[in-house]
C-alpha cells in the first residue's frame, strides 16, 4: 500500500481493537511490526503481552523506544512472519495474531528500499532478509518471466507489450528505477488517470522479491498452529491477490466440504475456525478522510475451535500457480 499521509497511520486500528479485546489481556502476536501502531495500542492495556515481528531492520529503532517502556511485556524478533514457529512459546497464552500486510508511510519515503514510483536510482523493494532484489529481477530475467511476474501478480493488462521493452532497453543501457517508469508510461495505451501507470508493476515486483505469496500462506499455517483456543487470527489485506488468499485459507478451515453423495465415504475436513463475518470489514467514512490510502484495506478475522496444532489444509495446492512464479527467483 503506498501512503500519502504525512505520517504512519495503522489502518483499521479501531476495529481490529475491538476484535482482538486486549482489555482482557493475554500474548499477542504483531506479525507486522513497522511503526508499532498495533503493538502501542495493544500495550495500553496492563495484562497484555506483545511479541513483534518484522523481516525489516530499519523498524527496529522504534521497537527499541517501546521496548524501553515495556520492557517486561515487550519482545521485538527482527524475523519473517513465516519463522512464527520457530518461537518456542508453548507456555504463552496466545489470544490474538495480527496481520497488516500493508506498508509503513516511513517505509515508502525510503529512497533506498525504491518501493516508490517516485524514487530515483537503482532499483531495490527488499524488504529485509532477501536474496535479491528487483534490480536483479528487470535485467535478469527473461521476457516470458518478467511478463508471468507482471500478469499473476500485478494483474497487469499491459504485461507482455511491457516484459518486451524491457528486454529490448537494457540491451542498451541497464535499467534503473526511472527508467522502468518511464517505460512502463510510454507502453501503456490506456491511461488510468486514477492509478499510475507503474502500479501494477511495482506491486508485482514487490510480491515477487519478497515472496510475499509463499510468506503469507506459510504465516498463516503458522499462526493457525500457535493460536490457542478461542484466539483470534486478524488479516488486513490491501490487493485482490493476498485477500483472495487469505479469504480461501479461512473459508476452507471454517467450512465442511461438500461431498458428492456418489462419491465413496471421506473423512471431511475438521473445522478449525469460526468465521463470524464473511464479509470483509472495511475503513469508515472517518477513515478515509484522514487517510485515503487505506481506501483498499480490508480485515478478515477467525476465531479457533480447539487447541489443534496439527490440520490438514490444500491451500499450497490450490494456490501453486503462484508459488511457482516466486520460484522463478531461485535462479538469481
């Protein structure tokens, strides 16, 4: 999400409060550390207990001012939300893990992390604990990569005519964050006056070279398995892709699946979580004065059944078209 606000603003921060009730205390889980706007909030509240990921170094000045003030009821892991797991915190009562797969306003404004259209220079979008960048992804890969890249996850119309000139300008010169805009403008016929014309693309190098697809769905297998009973699993999404994901994963868990009558006997599924809204909540009126970037934001949240740590999902399955793209960066 790239945000015009003149500061951080935690999207959707009144209802996710709500939601997740620290007022009754308990250990939750900010997979999504950046300014700290969920883990302030939630350490308002005396019995509450944060632990705070984030794969991005350059949030850890931050944790370490609210690590100052609570330091017994504060820990921040400059880790990917995919290591959940590797916590050993059986002893933890963990009654909420919280999402916000968005990025931070001081994020964006970081020339060298170049995850703006309005950058200059080379180009970069690692987030933290990567093993290339997108400057790697532009003049390495081949026509038909950069245009999956660009079509799966940037929904970009435009993806063939653009992989083609790419491939053709660096032949010449190499190309940099300015020169792919331009590009990209000169490429696109059809001019979206409220969207820039390097959205998509940017959008689908970020995803890319942060393997943000494998990320998340490994996240939310993790936080599934840590949750303890009547936790609760909040999502903020801010595109079609990761909401689509993370819609599926929570839908398949909190649903039997249907089986055909003609079909032999099958064991169904065990529902791990209740869904006590299918609809995604969105920003209020109020909200979207004060920040318009969270226009795109929406929150889904479940609640689990049991203490269940093992379960059965096909969410790599169903979304293995994706995770093979990601893996196309194996190469660089």
């Amino acid at each position: 999400m790239v945000s015009d606000a003149p500061k951080h603003y935690p999207v959707l921060l009144k209802e996710l409060v709500s939601i997740i009730s620290p007022q009754h205390g308990g250990t939750f889980i900010d997979c999504t550390f950046g300014q700290g706007g969920y883990s302030k909030e939630i350490l308002k509240f005396k019995n509450t207990k944060v632990i705070a990921f984030d794969r991005d170094i350059d949030s850890k000045p931050k944790a370490v001012e609210i690590e100052k003030n609570f330091s017994e009821r504060f820990i921040f892991k400059n880790k990917k939300f995919s290591q959940l797991e590797d916590l050993k915190i059986k002893n933890e009562n963990v009654k909420g893990i919280i999402f916000d797969l968005g990025f931070s306003y001081t994020q964006i404004k970081d020339a060298s992390k170049g995850l703006s259209f309005y950058s200059h220079g080379k180009l970069n979008m690692r987030m933290g604990l990567n093993s290339f960048s997108a400057d790697d992804v532009i003049n390495k890969l081949n026509e038909k990569e950069l245009e999956k890249i660009f079509k799966f996850f940037g929904e970009e119309k435009e993806a063939k005519k653009i992989a083609i000139n790419i491939a053709r300008k660096r032949k010449k010169n190499k190309i940099d964050t300015k020169s792919l805009v331009e590009l990209i403008e000169k490429t696109k016929i059809k001019k979206n006056f409220k969207l820039h014309s390097a959205t998509k693309v940017f959008q689908a190098l970020r995803i890319f070279v942060n393997k943000e697809i494998t990320e998340l769905i490994s996240g939310l297998i993790s936080a599934t398995k840590v949750l303890k009973k009547d936790g609760i699993l909040a999502i903020v999404t801010f595109h079609s892709l990761e909401d689509k994901i993370v819609k599926y994963f929570f839908k398949s868990l909190s649903e039997k699946k249907s089986i055909s009558r003609y079909m032999p006997k099958l064991e169904q599924s065990e529902i791990i979580f209740n869904m006590p809204e299918k609809k995604p909540i969105t920003p209020s009126t109020k909200e979207l004065k004060e920040n318009i970037s969270s226009r795109s934001a929406k929150l889904r949240y479940v609640i689990k059944k049991d203490d269940v740590y093992k379960f059965e999902t096909d969410i790599y399955e169903k979304f293995q078209y994706l995770i093979e793209i990601e893996n196309i960066g194996n190469k660089l």
